[in-house]
C-alpha cells in the first residue's frame, strides 16, 4: 500500500485536546482521501455481509431457528475495526519516521498530542463506519429493539473495542521495522480470532473440543453483548467480558505505547 503525500501541517490551538483534535483531524482527512484504506476499513467488510448472508442465512435460520443477520451485522461492525488495525498502523508507521513527524516536533505543541490525535482521529472513523454498516443491515433485516439505552450501549460497547484495536496499531506502528511486517503480525491473528468466534455461527455449533476456546474468545464475547444490546439475549456476562478484554488490553498496550514513544520524542 503506498502512503498519500501528507497534508499541510497548520496547528495554531494550544492545549493538549485542542492539538490532538487538530492531528485527528488530519487523520480523517488522509483516510477519506485513500481508496484503498476505504476499500479496506469498508467496502470488504459490506461486501462480506452481503454474500455470507446470500449464502448461509437459509441454512443457519432453517438449523439454528434465527435470523443470521441479528448475529452477522454486529460481526461484520468489529470486522471493520479489525480490518482498520494493519492500515492505520502503517500511516502512522509512515508519520512518526518521515519529515511530519520531525516537523510536529518542532513546533511549540505537546509531543503526546500526536499519539492521541492518531487514536482519536481511529476512533471517530471505527464509529462513523459502525454505524453506516448498522443502517445499512437495516435492509436485510437487522433491528434494534432494545431501546434507545441498548442502542448507546451498543456503540460505546463499539468504541470499546475500537479503543482495543487502535490500541494494537499504534504497538504495531512503534514496534514494527517496516510495514510490511506490520501485515504479518496483524492478518492471521485477526483471521483466527474472526473464524473462531460465534459471529459467524453460534458457540453450540463448533465442535466441542473447541467450545471453550470460542466461548473465551475477545471476539465472541463482543458479538454476544451486541447482538444482547440490539436483538436481546444474555448481556451481563458477555458485556463484562468484552469490557474485561478491550481496557485490559488497552491498558497493556498503554504501557508499551508510553515506553516506545518516549525514545521517538527523544530521538
């Protein structure tokens, strides 16, 4: 994937939140601008949806007696997420070791507010396509019927677990030698934990043997309190493991994150 030309740098705000909404920004702006990262981070994902319930929602309402859609359109939702984790680690991969980042560092503005800018700019763009994914599952049949409080719970649950994954990118970012690397250690994670994960089929249809593993899995958990949050079922143990799994991960990430960037800022 080649990186865009990088846009004009013009931060006059003062204060942290202030820079990093200016640099979040920015980071929107790239995305909108790059067909390939929209193709990525959106038309795969819908275009998943779409076949997979041409494809399986007769078979899986015919054996499972439920409407695939309830439990395909909150997977495809952390799809989206997930799928933004390898592209937005490369972009800021690109930033923080080319002129923009030498250049934000000589200016009079908080170092940090480049760090949280790239995260905050991730976050508005994983819920901006969660809910356009949402509206658009409108048509095969999708609901919420939960309430308006279930509904807010259903994207905060969102942004949860986009704070995971942009957690995971900017690690990614820090760490990797170059970005193809980046690909390397993000793809076949991302694939096993989507395959393995009650999204596309109900934990009680996998094999037994491996139950446990699914039913533990962070991407399972998410699918379970969304699909409790917009259609019904279970939420308290599948929310608190969600919320378990996206702050735990988060804060460990957090503390890489800090230890890394450190040696940028001085570098």
């Amino acid at each position: 994937m080649t990186a865009t030309s990088p846009a004009p740098l013009q931060i006059p705000a003062t204060g942290l939140w202030a820079q990093s909404t200016l640099i979040g920004g920015r980071v929107l702006k790239h995305f909108v601008r790059s067909p390939m990262m929209l193709l990525a981070t959106f038309g795969f994902p819908l275009l998943q949806l779409f076949m997979l319930l041409a494809a399986f929602k007769i078979i899986v309402h015919d054996t499972l007696g439920q409407s695939y859609v309830l439990r395909l359109a909150p997977l495809i939702i952390l799809v989206t997420a997930f799928s933004a984790i390898g592209s937005s680690a490369i972009a800021f991969w690109v930033d923080i070791r080319s002129g923009v980042f030498n250049r934000l560092r000589a200016m009079p503005i908080n170092a940090l507010s480049v760090l949280v800018g790239r995260m905050l700019g991730d976050l508005v763009r994983i819920l901006g396509i969660a809910v356009l994914v949402a509206l658009i599952a409108l048509a095969p049949g999708f609901r919420f019927r939960q309430g308006v409080a279930a509904t807010v719970g259903f994207f905060v649950l969102v942004v949860l677990f986009g704070l995971m994954c942009t957690s995971l990118s900017v690690v990614a970012a820090l760490s990797a030698p170059y970005p193809p690397v980046i690909m390397q250690w993000v793809q076949l994670p991302t694939l096993a934990l989507t395959m393995l994960s009650s999204g596309y089929m109900p934990r009680d249809a996998f094999p037994s043997a491996i139950r446990p593993v699914v039913a533990a899995n962070p991407v399972s958990t998410a699918v379970e309190a969304l699909v409790g949050l917009s259609h019904g079922g279970p939420l308290l143990v599948p929310v608190l493991a969600t919320v378990a799994w996206t702050v735990g991960v988060s804060v460990l990430c957090a503390f890489v994150t800090v230890r890394k960037f450190r040696g940028f800022v001085a570098g």
